[in-house]
C-alpha cells in the first residue's frame, strides 16, 4: 500500500512533470488526484475485510433480570459463575432484550457465530423466550434458552436447540412452536416447598443444572444448533398462534432430580 501510495503521490507533483501542453500536465494532474482519493478508501476496505477475516466465534451467554433488578439477582450469581469457566456472560434488564437482540445480530453478521446462550428470571424468563422468537426472524441460531420462572408459557422458536425450563408454575410450561426440533424440558419444581417465585433463581441446586447446560452447550458438546436443532431459521416471520405436537416436548417431571444430575446430553 505505501508503494501504491508513493506512486501516486509522484504523479500528482504534476507541476514538475515536463509536459508538451497544457492539457497532458491537466490529464495527470486528474488521475493523480484522484488516485490520492481512492487510496484511503481502498486502506479502509481492506481493513474491514481484515476485521471480518479476523472475527473468532465463540461463546457468548447473556442473563436478563427480572422486575427492577433487584428480584433476579440469581443471574448475577450465575454469571460469575460462568465467567469463571471462561465465558463470556452479560447481565441485563428485560427491558433491554431488543438492544440485546441487536447485539446478537450484529456479532452473528460479523462472523461470530457463537454459540448463543439466553438465561433469565421471570420477565427475563419471558424475555429470553421472546428474543429467541425474534432472533429466529433474522436467522440466527440459539444453542440453549434457560427460562427461570417465567410468567407465561411461550413456544419454542425453530432456531433453538434446546430449551431448558425451570419453573414452579404450571401454567408457565414452555411448548413447541412451529419447526422446532430442538430437545425442551419442563422441570416443574412446584412440590419443594423451600422454593419460590423469590428464590428460584438463587437455588443451588437449580443454578448447578443451569451452570450444567451452559457450560455444555458452550462447549458445543450438546445442543449444537443444526443437530438438536436447525442451523438458520429462515426468513423473518412471526411464530404462528397453535402449538405444535406435545410429543416433541420431554414430560414435565414434579421430580427434577434426573435432569439436575445430567442437564442435556446428547
């Protein structure tokens, strides 16, 4: 590039240039101008191929809060936890799952294919639902959804792995949305008392199984995107009102000792 550059510099000292007429020394002096013009932006396209030759997929977990930050605090728990292991994990409000979203599209058109992680704790349960139904708009493929509670039941978008639900409420089991294919689990916990709304997040042994999935799903040694699930989900859409057949979702169980031993496992 410097010796493009000297080139072109050279022939834009046009008034040193020993030309017959007027016009020739003009003719130069255009195409050496010009050229002084098309090198930065060549330097810049060539420096956003290198960024983009450059990006490094990997894992990347975002945990969104609940109501007013101050009742999900679980998910900061957790995200020390997953740091720990080094991975990347961030910490939002659910009000900020679009801008979240955004985040995602953006690194995944970049190069950096992930693989995605969405955790949270009640309206951050329904957040990571719903920001895996939009993501599946645009294409991108999520490894795992870990809902904590959520307030509602949501099906499960067609560009998801797997799905992994943690709830004490029997009207917030997740379903199956229209081609989903992925491997989803209603872990019903309703039967121990010494748990609530409250402190579901915060459980021990609830975060081991989460920690669990994560970390597995991290590691692509279970719910890879095109395995357990489809790759890319297609052009953007809204997921339609039914549900798909109960038969692709694993039997919710009062019990929840199985899944918190093993988490998923191919």
């Amino acid at each position: 590039m410097a010796g493009a550059l000297n080139s072109v510099v050279k022939s834009a000292s046009c008034s040193a240039t020993p030309l017959r007429s007027t016009v020739g020394r003009l003719l130069v002096c255009g195409f050496g101008l010009a050229g002084l013009l098309l090198v930065p932006t060549l330097a810049q396209s060539a420096a956003r191929l290198a960024d983009r030759e450059t990006v490094v997929s990997r894992p990347h977990v975002y945990l969104m809060r609940g109501l007013l930050n101050i009742f999900s605090l679980g998910m900061d728990q957790l995200a020390v936890q997953i740091e720990r292991h080094g991975i990347d994990a961030s910490v939002y409000n659910h009000t900020l799952y679009q801008a979240v979203d955004s985040e995602i599209v953006a690194k995944y058109r970049a190069g950096d294919h992930g693989p995605y992680i969405l955790v949270g704790h009640s309206l951050g349960a329904d957040a990571v639902m719903t920001m895996a139904q939009e993501l599946n708009g645009y294409g991108v493929p999520v490894a795992l959804v870990v809902p904590f509670d959520g307030t509602g039941s949501y099906l499960a978008a067609r560009n998801v792995a797997c799905v992994l639900n943690l709830t004490q409420r029997v009207y917030a089991y997740m379903r199956p949305g229209p081609g989903f294919h992925g491997n989803l689990r209603n872990v019903d916990v309703s039967s121990d008392t010494s748990i609530d709304h409250f402190t579901i997040d915060k459980t021990p042994r609830l975060q081991a199984v989460a920690l669990s999935s994560v970390l597995q799903a991290a590691r692509s040694e279970s719910c890879r995107p095109g395995i357990n699930g489809p790759a890319v989900a297609g052009p953007k859409e809204t997921p339609a009102p039914h549900e798909a057949s109960p038969a692709k979702t694993a039997a919710p169980t009062r019990s929840a000792a199985t899944t918190l031993r093993s988490g998923f496992e191919d």
